[in-house]
C-alpha cells in the first residue's frame, strides 16, 4: 500500500512531500491509518541529527492515534476498527531479561517508531501490535497522542522513583513533557512548582497544578527556591545549569533527566554526597506503564494542550516547536 508522508531528506531540512509502499503485513503487524501525531522535541533531534542516528528520508512523528485497518494473522488482541496509540518505541526482543520483567523500555534491542523506521508524519503506518495500545474511549485523539510519547516519559519516572502524594515535585520547562508532567504530579497529589524560562507560562502552569512558579530568569526567585524540592524532573531541551538545578534539591532529593539537554552533566562529588541526593534519568516507559498511564490520564482528565494544524503544515508546525512557541504540543492532523 501506498503510503503518503512528510520527509526530511537531509539533516536539519525542512520536510517535503514523500511516497513510500509499505511491506506487506508481518504476522504480529498491524496497519493503522493515522489520524493525529503530535510533535514532540525528539523529533526536532532527529531531523537535525543531534544523536548521531537518523536515517534519511526521515519520516519524524512518535506520538501517533489512528484507526485498526488491518492486522497480521497472529494479532489476536485488537481488531479493525479499534482506536489505538504507537509512541517512541515499536519493538523489542521480547525475551531478555529486562523484556521479561516488563521493561521493554530498557531492552537493547528497543525499536524506534522513526528510526530505521517511517513514523507518523504520514496517512498511515506498519507497526508491531504488541506496541500499539488501545485508547480509552473517553479520551480525544488529539489531546492524547502527545501522552504516548511526551506524556509516558513523565508519568513513568515518577512512578518508578516512588514519587507520592506529601512529596515536593519540581518541573523544569513547560513545554511539551513539562505541561503534562504538571498535571500527572498534581493529579498524584504533591505540591508541585514549575521552573520556567518563559514568562508567559506562569499563569497557564498554575492552571496546569503548579503551586508555585520560579522564574528562571529571576535571580531572587531561583535563590528562594533552593533546597525546596524532592524529585526534579528536568525536561529540558536545551543548555542547562546543572548545579543551579541540583541546588534546588532538598536532601534525599532526585533530579531526573529526561530532557535531552546537550550540557554535559559535571557536578562535584560532595553535590551527591552531602544531603544524599541522586541524579536519575529515564526513557519513556514500559508497555504495561503506558496501559495504567492512559487508564491515569482518562480517570484525571488529563491530556494534552494543543494546537493542531493540518499535516501539509507540518514545517510551520516545527518551527512554533524550535522557536519555543508551541503552547504546549503541536498536533498535526492527517
Ligand atoms: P519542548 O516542547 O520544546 O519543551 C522544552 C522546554 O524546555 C521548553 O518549552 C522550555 O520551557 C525549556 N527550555 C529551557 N531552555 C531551553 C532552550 N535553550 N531551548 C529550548 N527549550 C528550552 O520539548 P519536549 O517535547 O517537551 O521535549 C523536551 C526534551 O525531552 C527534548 O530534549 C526531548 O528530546 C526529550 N525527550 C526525552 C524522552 C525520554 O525518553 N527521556 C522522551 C521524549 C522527549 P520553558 O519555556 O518553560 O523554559
Ligand atoms: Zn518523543
């Protein structure tokens, strides 16, 4: 079948209209035509190449919800017609240790949706069904794709960490992950505060759950901030202060990183040592994460805010992304 997508055919292009055919259906595949894909910063990476891994033409988009139009012979827990999800990964051994416990999501031999693979930006797509999960009805498409990526990368460290409700969550940038995260620690019951750069943001992240804001850019607001958080999510995309965020760590306190900041992480010792506190970082999350994720998501309400904007728009969409203009996730509709 012919599928009809939006490529970059060199790093850090813009993207242009792309054919491909797609192979014919593997016994545990799963066709789905597309109806939302959500640009997440990863994407961004990889149309620049930033990790050294794209493989062009590179069709971006991990934050898919489309429709069941067609499956593979073994696939026996979905069925055409179904709404489902695909995010960052599409497969895995299924069988190593890590696959074995439930943690796909730590495999060496993890799959990319759009790596060596063509991802969202497209009509349609060829995935395995063990890593296309159904959404629950009560959730809209276009709220939610951006949960698949985006959305599990911060709900799973904060389930994994052991983040509960008498805990101080910190987020740092209010973008894509950063909204979401607000939200998912607010429904958790912390007392949450995001740290932002954009001024702008402070009244929507209040919205969102934060209790309190810090603006970076204000020194007296970053100095009364130290010492005031248990777990840190850093989701930020670009330069960091390392030890300005380790200052805001109280002890026992984790800072976790999920944002691919390009800043090389160089604390002291004694930044780990005195007070107990730790440096973490997490990828998405693990298939049965992003079950109870969504199943979280539709039991609080929670999704996405978006602006959603026709696939043919797709570079207009990027360049809100690049500029740090999304308010807060760019959706495209195909
Ligand atoms: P995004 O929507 O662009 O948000 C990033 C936010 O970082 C911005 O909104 C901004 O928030 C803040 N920021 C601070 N300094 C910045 C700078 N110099 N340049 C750009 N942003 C800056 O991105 P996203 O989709 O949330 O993704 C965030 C990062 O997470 C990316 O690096 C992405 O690759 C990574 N990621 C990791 C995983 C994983 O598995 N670990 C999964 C998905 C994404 P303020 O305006 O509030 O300051
Ligand atoms: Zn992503």
């Amino acid at each position: 079948m012919q599928v009809h997508a939006h490529a970059a055919r060199e790093a850090k292009q813009t993207l242009s209209p792309f054919e491909y055919q797609t192979p014919t259906l593997g016994h545990q595949d799963v066709r789905i035509e597309i109806s939302h894909c959500g640009i997440c910063h990863s994407d961004i990476h990889l149309i620049d190449n930033d990790w050294a891994i794209s493989q062009y033409p590179l069709i971006p988009g991990h934050e898919i919800v489309g429709t069941v139009i067609e499956l593979g012979l073994g696939v026996k827990h979905l069925k055409k017609g179904d709404r489902v999800g695909v995010g960052w990964q599409c497969g895995s051994c299924l069988q190593c240790e890590f696959c074995l416990r439930g943690d796909e999501n730590l495999c060496d031999h993890s799959q990319a949706t759009c790596v060596g693979h063509f991802g969202g930006f497209a009509e349609g797509v060829v995935v395995d069904s063990r890593f296309a999960f159904p959404i629950p009805s009560d959730l809209p498409s276009e709220t939610t794709a951006p949960l698949l990526c985006g959305g599990i990368t911060v709900y799973s460290p904060m389930v994994h960490y052991g983040v509960r409700p008498a805990m101080k969550v910190g987020v740092m940038g209010v973008g894509g992950l950063g909204h979401m995260a607000l939200q998912f620690a607010s429904a958790m019951g912390c007392e949450v505060t995001a740290f932002t750069t954009s001024s702008d943001k402070e009244v929507e992240a209040v919205k969102l759950g934060a209790h309190r804001v810090v603006m970076m850019k204000d020194a007296d607001a970053v100095a009364r901030a130290a010492n005031s958080q248990d777990f840190l999510i850093s989701t930020v995309s670009g330069a960091m202060d390392w030890m300005q965020a380790m200052s805001f760590l109280r002890p026992d306190g984790k800072l976790c990183v999920v944002g691919a900041s390009p800043t090389q992480i160089q604390v002291p010792a004694f930044a780990l040592i005195s007070g107990r506190r730790s440096i973490v970082g997490s990828p998405i999350g693990s298939r049965h994460r992003i079950m109870e994720m969504l199943a979280f998501a539709a039991r609080h309400e929670i999704g996405a805010i978006v602006e959603v904007m026709p696939l043919a728009k797709v570079n207009e969409a990027i360049a809100k992304v690049r500029a740090n203009q999304a308010r807060y996730r760019m959706v495209l509709k195909v």
